[in-house]
C-alpha cells in the first residue's frame, strides 16, 4: 500500500508539471496569436492606405491624360479651322478669278496642275473616320455660315439682315450655276483633247507601219524582235502532221511496180500455156523415192523471163527521171522564197525609211 500511495504520490506531480507546462506553453501561444492578429490589423490599414494613394495618383494620372487630350484636341480643332479658313479665302479668291475668266468666252485647253501631297497627308486623309469627317464639316459650315445674331435687334434691322441673307443666297445659286457650266465647258474640252490626241496616235502608228489602234491603247504596243514570217503557230491538224511525211517518191515507185506487177501478171496469167510431153521411161535427173512430175507441169520460157528483165530496167530508169525532176522543183521552190525574202527585207527596210 505504501508503494502505492508513493507511486500515486509521483504521478500527481509529474500531472501537476506537465499541466503547468501546457499551461505557460497555451499562454505563450496566445500572446504569439495576439500579436500575429495585431500584424496583421496593422498590414490591413497599411495596405488600404496605399490603395487609397494609389487610387488617387491613378485618378490624377487620368485627369491629367484626359486634360492633355483635352488640349491636344482643341489644338487640332482650332489648327483645322485655321487651315479651313485658308482654304474658304482660297476658294473666294479662285472663284473670283472664275468669274473673270469666264467673261472670255472659248475653250481653256490649260490644266492647273495640283500641287503634290506627301504620302503622310494622303494616308492621313484616307484614313480618316466618320466622327472626324463630321467635326471637319461643321468647322467648315461654322466657317462658311457664320452665326446670325439676330437677338435685340429691331424691324429694320431684322429686314436687312433678311435682304443680306437673300443677297448670299443668290450669290450661291449663281456660283453654283457658273460652276456647273464650268463643268460641262471642261468635260467637251476634256474629249475633243481626247480625240485629237486619238488621231495623232493612230496617224503616228500608221507611220510606223503598225496596227491603227496599237498605240491609243493603256499599255504601249509589244516590241517586234521577230519577223512576222517566224515563229509562227501551226494550224495544222494531228492526223495532217502525221501524214506530213508518208508518200514522196518511194511511195509513187512502189504503186508504180505494183501496177505494172498486177498487169504482167494478168498477162502472164492470159498465156498460151504449153504442156510438157511425157516420158517414156525415166524422168532424168528423178532420184530414187521422188514423186512422179505432174502431167501439167508448165513450161519455162526464156523469152518471158527476158521481158521481165526488160520491165525491171524499165521501171528503174523511170524513178530516176522522176527524182531528177523533183529535185529540180524544190531547187526553184528555194529560189523562189529567197527571192520573196529579198522582196520583203527591202520593203521593210522602205517602212523603215
């Protein structure tokens, strides 16, 4: 009982310091939680605080972006303006220069030449949008329609100002009508140049020895390197070009012999024909187990075989004359062409002249 008692007694106090150890170990765990809580409290405020900063510096940043294109746009609009009341004061001028040329009546062959834009200005003005072209617009209306001012003013104010407003009006309108008979005037300048410069080039083709309308087309004609005679497409047909080279004097002796071979043989066939008379006896030169000689055997003549010799001769000395005379044909045929290219070298070397 006293071990017991004693080693229960242990126990109770190892109890009583683990119990104390987790105690002072849970305290130091909350303080360490604490502070972490308070870290992180601390890191909220600081971080609201530098979205705040950076909200404002953002929003300032804008303020100042928009401002500046802002600026930047009135400074454009009050460029255009500027280069649209250079031009309006252009055109007044150009128009009253019109009006004086248009005293003189007759045709103006003179074409003011533009002046050549750069390839910025172009590109800038291809590439402009509906809005721009609508704020180009009303500048221009603003400029070429000026206000009315029509506030505090009495009757007879008001009916001049009506006497002036009728007085643009019909300095528009008769504006607008010389500017339409202007245009007409230039378009029949335009054809009748058009049509002048049409005849000279044909008459200048002509000269050239060139088709009419070679040189009134887009492009310039091709450059000849080659005589019209050269080079020329073949119309010929497959089964043309393969019977090009069958015939010719082969051809002509070989129906040439049949002919004759068929007629001689007609003949040779129409005969006299002579039996062979019979033996009496043995047929000399018979070997031993040779078949008896048949009783219409026919008889070999000397003399058709020297007419057939005679033919043959014949026939020979025939294709030669033929293949003298042919060669004599194509020895002028080539005569005959080269006298053709002399001719057409000398007019061509004339046209040339």
């Amino acid at each position: 009982l006293q071990r017991q008692e004693a080693r229960s007694s242990a126990l109770d106090e190892q109890l009583k310091d683990y119990i104390a150890e987790w105690r002072s170990q849970r305290v130091k765990e909350e303080e360490e939680l604490k502070l972490m809580k308070e870290k992180q409290a601390n890191r909220k405020v600081l971080r609201a605080e530098e979205e705040k900063k950076m909200a404002e510096r953002k929003k300032a940043e804008e303020e100042r972006k928009q401002r500046e294109a802002e600026e930047k746009k009135q400074k454009e609009l009050e460029e255009k303006r500027k280069r649209l009341e250079e031009a309006e004061k252009k055109r007044q001028a150009m128009m009253a220069a019109l009006k004086e040329q248009t005293k003189s009546k007759g045709p103006n062959f003179t074409i003011a030449k533009k002046e050549p834009l750069n390839e910025n200005t172009a590109q800038l003005e291809r590439s402009k949008t509906k809005e721009q072209l609508e704020e180009e617009k009303k500048i221009s209306l603003s400029i070429r329609v000026p206000p009315l001012q029509i506030d505090n003013l009495n009757l007879d104010r008001l009916r001049m100002r009506a006497m002036e407003m009728w007085d643009t009006i019909v300095k528009l309108e008769t504006e607008k009508y010389d500017l339409e008979e202007r245009l007409k005037r230039q378009e029949y300048d335009l054809k009748e140049l058009k049509e002048r410069q049409k005849q000279q080039l044909r008459h200048k083709a002509l000269k050239r020895g060139l088709d009419p309308e070679a040189l009134t087309g887009r492009y310039p004609p091709k450059i000849q390197v080659a005589s019209k005679y050269e080079r020329r497409v073949d119309i010929r047909s497959y089964d043309d070009k393969k019977k090009l080279f069958e015939g010719g004097l082969e051809a002509q002796n070989k129906e040439v012999i049949e002919q004759l071979w068929n007629e001689r043989s007609n003949k040779f066939g129409k005969r006299a024909q002579m039996k062979l008379p019979k033996w009496f006896g043995e047929r000399p030169g018979k070997k031993k187990d040779a078949p008896e000689s048949p009783e219409g055997e026919e008889v070999v003549v000397e003399e058709e075989v020297d007419h057939l010799a005679d033919l043959s001769l014949s026939l020979s000395d025939e294709s030669e004359k033929e293949e003298e005379e042919e060669e004599d044909e194509e020895e002028e045929e080539e005569e005959e062409e080269e006298e053709e290219e002399d001719e057409e070298e000398e007019e061509e070397e004339e046209e040339e002249e």
